[in-house]
C-alpha cells in the first residue's frame, strides 16, 4: 500500500513545501492538494517548488476539474512539470465541488468529464488527441506519463471511473461503503472490457494520530460536511431509496446550508449535523494501531493507496508516527504475504 498526504495550500506556500519535504521523509510517496483557486493558493505554482526541492515524491490535485481550467491548460502543465522534473505527476479530477461552488457555478456533467479525462490523458502522455474539431498535440513533450484517477460517489461517476479511470478516488474510509464502491467500480470495468485490477483504488479520509477523542472528532468533523455536499446531490438525483448504501445518505437528513468559505476547515460551524459514529467511520483516528488495523481492512479489499488529509492540530505528529510506525507495519503486512 502506498500513502498520500494531502494538503491545502494556505499561505505561506513556504508552509504547504515544507510539509511536503516531511511527508517524504517520512516515507509517503504522494502529496495532493485541494485545488480550488479562489479558497486557498494556486497549487501548481506550489508543485513545481515541492518537486524542485524533493526527490521521489509525487504530486497531484485532489481533485481538480473540467469547469474552472481549460482542459489542455491542465495538461500542459502536468506535461510541463513532467519535463522539468521527472514523471512524477498524477491527475485526481472530479466534476466539480468548492472551485466550482464557491462562484455559484455548477458541477460539470459525467458526459464532460468523461471528454475532459481523455484530452488531458492524451496530451499529458505527449500524444494527440481531437479537441473541438482540432487535432493538437504539444509539439514540446516527449515521453511524458500521467496518470488520471476519477473521484466519485454516486451509481454514474462510479461507473465513468471503472470505465476510463487509471485510479478510483473515494473519499471517505468507511469499511463497508468502501467494499460497496470498489465492487461497484471493478464490475464497470469488467462490464467495459477492462482489467479491474487495472485500475488503482485510492481511500482517502482524515488521518489523526490522538488519544483524545472528542478532540479528533471535532478537529476531523469537518469531512462529513464536506462528503455530505456530494451525497446531498446524490440523493437529490437517486433519492434516499437508490443504489447508494443508506449509510452514506441517512446522516444528511440534519443537513441545512453550508458556506464554502469554511471548506475542508477544522472548526465548520456548519457540520454540526455530522454525528460522533460518522466521523469515526469515514476517517483514520486514535492509536497507530488503531490506524495500522483499519488500514489492514481497507488492503484486503484490495485499496492500492490510503490518502490522509491533514486538515487539523497534529499535522507533524501524525506524519512522524506515520512514518516511524504505520508505513511499516503495511509494508512488512505486504512482504509477509508475498
């Protein structure tokens, strides 16, 4: 198993590099950020200094967009920072949420995104591709590789990601929505002729290293808004009684507004709907074992990479733990079993 840390990049970028730096030190072989440019910093400016100033480390959006960036925008500089620095970029795209809310736009539609993770694929791997009846291609990239992995949730998004996706992002590390979803997704790419081994599965959730519980719930609540704003438009479309677990739906009902200028922030006033239980079940909290156990879960369903955010108080604790006890308790995990 591999693992990611991602990342908001709040001024000083300075702040954002130098936790970057850590989590390579301490053995995690990504580092995403958010990437809504109206909330926090412009992150690619901020990858190309990550990269300049690390060795191995991979860096990529989480997730971005087909809305707010031209599509061969997007590519060009994932292209770019593939030349300057290695191939050592990868794409998390999605169909919209904070970047595009926040200016009270809409998310884009699966028959967009589907187009848009095809241009920016090709480009980003030096190939052409047709592009509003064009064909383009960037004559100055050679041998560049970049990898697109789809974030979803609901029945349609699932299915684009086992359809095209070369990764599966799922926010949220609840065990059995998890299963559910994975399942879901390896059955779309079976059904399109694909491998599903094929195609990398990415959990992502809060990850807290604590033993104060009231605290890490607080500082972690945040996510479950976030999660409920997707599920929200879920159940708006499929209703309460669809295809999604009525776990991931149920904890909404309490739901009222949510105000976007305090996304993905310990502290949200408005995530007090999030019950104690859910924010257990989404994130990664407690004990390095607590951690190392619930991780193990999320390998055997065959999870190729585990994403912590670190939107809280603990953010050097949590990534030296990380690195001095749970990273290696998965790789000797993975080793013994080989």
């Amino acid at each position: 198993m591999e693992f990611g840390a991602v990342l908001q990049t709040n001024p000083p970028a300075s702040r954002t590099v130098q936790l970057a730096k850590l989590a390579e030190v301490h053995g995690f072989s990504h580092v995403w950020t958010f990437d809504s440019h109206i909330l926090w910093q412009e992150p690619y400016v901020i990858y190309s200094q990550i990269l300049a100033q690390t060795q191995r480390i991979k860096v990529g959006p989480f997730v971005t967009n087909p809305a707010t960036r031209d599509w061969t925008v997007t590519a060009s500089v994932f292209a770019t920072l593939n030349e300057m620095f290695g191939n050592r970029t990868v794409c998390g795209i999605g169909r919209g949420d904070s970047a595009v809310r926040v200016t009270n736009g809409k998310p884009t539609t699966i028959a967009e995104l589907r187009e848009s993770i095809h241009v920016i694929r090709e480009l980003g791997n030096s190939r052409a591709v047709d592009y509003h009846g064009s064909k383009i291609q960037f004559p100055w990239s050679r041998g560049s590789e970049l990898e697109v992995w789809v974030a979803a949730y609901g029945p349609m998004a699932l299915k684009l990601a086992g359809e095209v996706g070369d990764g599966f992002i799922l926010q949220l590390a609840d065990i059995d929505i998890a299963s559910w979803m994975i399942q879901t997704v390896r059955r779309a790419a079976e059904d399109a002729g694909r491998d599903p081994a094929a195609v990398k599965f990415c959990v992502a959730a809060p990850m807290y290293i604590g033993d104060d519980w009231e605290h890490m719930r607080d500082q972690c609540r945040w996510f479950g808004g976030m999660v409920g704003n997707h599920v929200a438009d879920i159940v708006a479309k499929y209703g309460k009684a669809g295809e999604v677990p009525t776990a991931l739906t149920e904890y909404i009902e309490g739901r009222e507004s949510y105000d976007y200028n305090q996304h993905g922030r310990a502290g949200n006033v408005h995530t007090e709907f999030v019950p104690d239980a859910i924010v257990e079940r989404f994130c990664v909290l407690g004990s390095a074992q607590e951690h190392i156990e619930k991780l193990e879960q999320l390998k055997a369903l065959g999870v190729d990479q585990f994403a912590g955010y670190l939107q809280h108080d603990n953010k050097e604790e949590t990534l030296r733990v990380y690195g001095e006890t749970v990273i290696p308790a998965l790789t000797e995990h993975i080793r013994a079993k080989a």
